[in-house]
C-alpha cells in the first residue's frame, strides 16, 4: 500500500468514524447517564465488533450480503428495529438514577453485536474491502494495515464521544436538562434509524 492509498484510507477513517452515527451516540448517551466507567464496555466493544465484522468482509460474507438482497434487508430491518427500541428507552430517562437502571442496558456484548446490525458499519467495512483489500495480491497484508488503522479509530471515535458525555454528565443532572439531552440522542438514534430506511 503506497502513501497516497494509506493518506486516503486516513481521511476516510476520520470522517466515517468521527461523524455521528449508532455508535458514537450511544457512547455519548451511556457515558451522559451512567458516567464514563459504564460507557467504557461499549466504548471496547464497538472496535471489537467492528474489527470482527472487517475480517468476515475480507474472508468474503461482504460479497454474499451485497448479492442476496434479502439478506441485507433482514440486517437493515434488525438494525432499524434495534436503534428505534434504544431510541424509546432512551427518550424516557429523565434522571440519572432512572437512566442508570433498566432503562439503558447496552454491555460489551451488545455493543459487538450492534455492529452487524449497524448498516453504517456495513458500508464502511464493504467500501474498505472493496477499495483496499480486495483483488489485491497482498491482500491480507493490506488487511493487516487497514484493520487495526480502523479498530484505533473506533476506539478514539467513540471514547472522544464517551468523554464529552462524561464530562457533561454534572451539568446535565440539573433540571431537566438530563431528560432534553436524551431525548435529543433518541432523536440522532431515530434519525440515524431513518436514514438506514433508504440506503
């Protein structure tokens, strides 16, 4: 891979990591209400999950879910679904002690998980193989670079999001300013939700 080709995979990185989608305002969301510490779980598993989902559209399942249509309207319809139900929970927290208890429950093993149903992550993982792995003769060389570039990323996308969470979390517990945050993130899920409707 030549420095033009890693230069691009670098700006492509930032901009679908760092815009906000799923993963980042749930790590935002979690870190608001339950404090850093608990986001931390999701935080971990996005890359996780990410990373695992890389690998199976390097080894080919990629290509199988682009020629079974089918196949890509059940993720894009479980996803949706799923985004819609976090996006319910969500816009009733009013309190940190509500949002704290049953209310929020996204773990390590939800959060990897999520990324197979996050049709964001699909494309960015599909476009990725596409432009830099696949027919290449180093392929797997090229996914030895790419893989853990985006599995850093992950990570700083989502921890950058969990921090300024935290970091609004005391301000956020005056009022009700708490129960107009999340709905506003319930708002980003149900938009985000959206938006996978047509893509």
């Amino acid at each position: 891979m030549n420095w033009q080709e890693f230069t691009a995979l670098l700006v492509l990185a930032t901009a679908m990591s760092f815009s906000p989608g799923p993963n980042t305002t749930l790590s935002t969301a979690l870190a608001a209400n339950g404090g850093l510490s608990r986001a931390m779980r999701f935080v971990w598993a996005v890359p996780v999950g990410w990373s695992l989902l890389l690998a199976l559209c390097a080894a080919g399942i990629g290509a199988l879910v682009v020629a079974a249509p089918s196949l890509r309207g059940v993720i894009k319809a479980l996803g949706i679904a799923y985004l819609l139900w976090l996006a319910w929970k969500l816009s009733g927290s009013g309190s940190l002690g509500q949002a704290d208890g049953a209310q929020l429950r996204v773990g390590f093993r939800q959060g990897v998980m999520l990324q197979f149903l996050n049709i964001k992550a699909w494309l960015l993982a599909l476009t990725l193989v596409a432009g830099w792995i696949a027919g290449q003769p180093d392929a797997w060389r090229r996914f030895a670079i790419v893989a853990p570039v985006m599995l850093v990323y992950a990570f700083a996308s989502n921890f950058a999001y969990a921090l300024a969470g935290a970091l609004l979390r005391n301000w956020l517990a005056q009022g009700r300013r708490l129960l107009w945050f999340n709905r506003a993130m319930a708002a980003v899920l149900a938009l985000t939700a959206w938006w996978m409707v047509g893509i």
